[in-house]
C-alpha cells in the first residue's frame, strides 16, 4: 500500500467512511504495523484536540457577536468600536477560520512525516500487551558502532542483545527501576545511555506481581551522579492532567505526551491507572511524569483492541519496592529517592534535563 492509500485510508477509517469488509482488513492492518495503528492513534487525538479549540474559539466569538449585537441595538450599554477597536472585533470574530486553517495544515504535516516511518514487524493479539521489545539486526549494528565510536569495551558483545525496554534511575549510585517482564528469564543485562554508552547492570530486585524490577548499574566505568532532576509524586494523580514519557521504542529516545484517563487499570486495577498516550514495544520502564516532571507511574502494558489505552503502574509502588529491597537486604539502604524538581521550567527544557536518566535497557 503506497503512502497517498494509506493517508486516504486512515481518514476514511477515522470518518468511519469504509464498507465492512474494508474496515476488517484496515484493523488487521493497524495490528500487523504499529506505525499505522500509531499514526491512527496520533491522528484520532489531534483531531479530537483540534475540534475542541475549534469549537471554544467558536464559542468565544459567538458570544462576542451577541455582545456586539446587544451593544448596537443600544439593549446594553458598551463602549463605541471606533478605529483600532474595529479591527479588534474583526480578528475576534474571523480569528476561529484562521486557527482551523493554521489546524489543518498541522494536521497533514504531522500525517505526512509519520508516512515515512518504516512498518514493524508482526505483534500479538493479546488483550494486554507488554511493552518490550525485539532488538533487530540494524538496532544491534547502530549499538556497536555507538561502542566502537565511544571507545567503550565491554563483557558482553553488544549483538547478542536480543529484545529489551526501558528503565530510569531512582539513585544516582546506579539504581534504575524497570519492569519486571522487560528483564524476565534474563542472562546478561545491560542499560545504554543517551549517548549510546553502554554499561552492565544486574538485577537486584523483582516483584513480579507488581511487575517492577530494580537494577544496580555494575560497570567500573560508570560514575555517580550527585543529582537527580525529578521526584516521585506521593499523592493522587487527577483525572485528565497532562502527562509525558519518554522511552525507547527506537534506538534513540522518543518523547509522548498525553493526559491521566482513569485513576485505576484495566478492569479496575488498582495496582495501575489508565494513560491515554501513544506507546509502542520498547516504551515498558519508561517514566510517566505530570506537568511538573514528577513521577507519577510507570509504564507497563497497552489495550491491544483499543485506541491510545496504555497502563502505568502507580508511583507509590515503586517506593514500595525500594522499601521491601532494604527490608531483604540492609546492603541498600543507602538508596535515598531523587528529591529534585522542574517545577515551572518549559517541556523542552524539561526533556533536555531528563535525557540523561533515562536508559535504554537491553537482555539476552
């Protein structure tokens, strides 16, 4: 299928225009290649977002018109529109046809640069899936000359990695938290940076029905860091407060944002709330943060059947299992919870600051 089909095929399938059997084969498709599923996904909420602005600035300038209406036929009392108040009013009554146009152009480009992505491979039809994922060849080739450019020599052979997540740090002495699925059954472990520096990790911790995992970052080339930009939220999330992750379903880091859609998981899963964000294999472990780039959970599975329903385990479980790892072991009670903050600093000040502590964590 050819970009211009599949562009045509996603707004025909969004405007619920497609005949049964197109639309049977056309949710294959989006479970086949999650770049299109994504691309639908993407699409359904920016519309939804560009529909409701459309329909507040309507709002807005309709009110505008009555008032303006009221104040002529002298039924209120309002000040006169003369000069530059008349172009005032103008730009308040025609502003809404300006934003729908500015809207629409964002929506083809935003649709046109996901038409360059390249299709994934097959995934499962599970109800939940586990966001890990499947190292591919050209992935494990990108990670050895990352090493070789760095100078980095290491145990394990970088291409025997095959599948992993994400994970981030809770401690700057080398504790990352992750899921428990991403390093199930693994034999060698091992987190990349940012920058494509890898180091080796061992498990120290497992919670299985909790599904999180720590790490301990075991690498004499790795180096303590003094500070960590964020903190984990103690109190409840509310509903439809913006959030972001950050994470790896690609070789490099991948920024999403969206909004806080349930308080509890799937089927009323207390242990997870329910996230409304587009999140693909290699997401598991990411960070889900709020507007203040606090922790507020972390990123586990997504709805297989359904549009942008993804699941975060809540943060208050991530302290839990710190606690039980220093209950079962007084070697760690040195790990002391980031405390830092970006509290009033722009998102992309904010994303610069987090790169550094999020990790790419890789398992054979």
């Amino acid at each position: 299928m050819d970009d211009v089909k599949i562009l045509e095929a996603v707004e025909r399938y969004i405007r619920g225009e497609m005949k049964p059997d197109e639309r049977v084969y056309f949710e294959q498709l989006r479970k086949d290649n999650q770049e299109v599923d994504q691309m639908v996904v993407e699409h359904t909420v920016f519309l939804h977002q560009v529909n409701e602005l459309a329909e507040r600035k309507e709002f807005r300038s309709t009110l505008q018109e009555v008032h303006t209406d009221l104040a002529e036929k002298d039924l209120i009392h309002s000040a006169k529109l003369k000069g530059n108040d008349k172009v005032i009013y103008l730009w308040n009554r025609y502003k809404r046809v300006a934003a729908i146009a500015a809207s629409i152009a964002g929506i083809t480009a935003l649709t046109f640069s996901g038409l360059v992505v390249a299709f994934s491979p097959k995934q499962d039809n599970q109800k939940l899936q586990e966001l890990d994922r499947k190292l591919s060849i050209v992935t494990r080739d990108n990670v050895i000359q990352k090493a070789e450019l760095n100078n980095i020599k290491r145990k394990i052979d970088p291409a025997s990695f095959t599948s992993g997540g994400t994970g981030f740090l809770i401690d700057g002495k080398g504790y990352l938290v992750t899921n428990e699925h991403v390093i199930k059954n693994a034999k060698n472990i091992a987190v990349q940076n940012s920058k494509g520096i890898i180091y080796n990790a061992i498990v120290i911790h497992q919670d299985a029905a909790r599904d999180i995992a720590i790490l301990k970052i075991a690498d004499d080339s790795f180096r303590v860091i003094n500070s960590i930009p964020y903190n984990f939220k103690k109190s409840s999330t509310d509903l439809a407060e913006p959030i972001f992750t950050m994470g790896f379903p690609r070789n490099e880091i991948v920024y999403g944002e969206g909004y806080l859609s349930s308080k509890t998981g799937f089927l009323g899963d207390t242990l997870t709330c329910q996230i409304a964000i587009a999140a693909n294999p290699g997401n598991s472990g990411s960070p889900v943060l709020n507007k203040n780039g606090e922790v507020i959970g972390l990123l586990s599975t997504r709805q297989k059947a359904a549009e942008g329903v993804v699941f975060a385990i809540q943060s208050k479980y991530i302290n839990k299992a710190i606690e039980d790892l220093k209950k079962a072991d007084s070697s760690y009670q040195n790990i002391r919870m980031p405390s830092g903050s970006l509290k009033g600093i722009e998102r992309t000040e904010q994303v610069k600051k987090l790169e550094d502590y999020i990790f790419m964590v890789k398992i054979n």
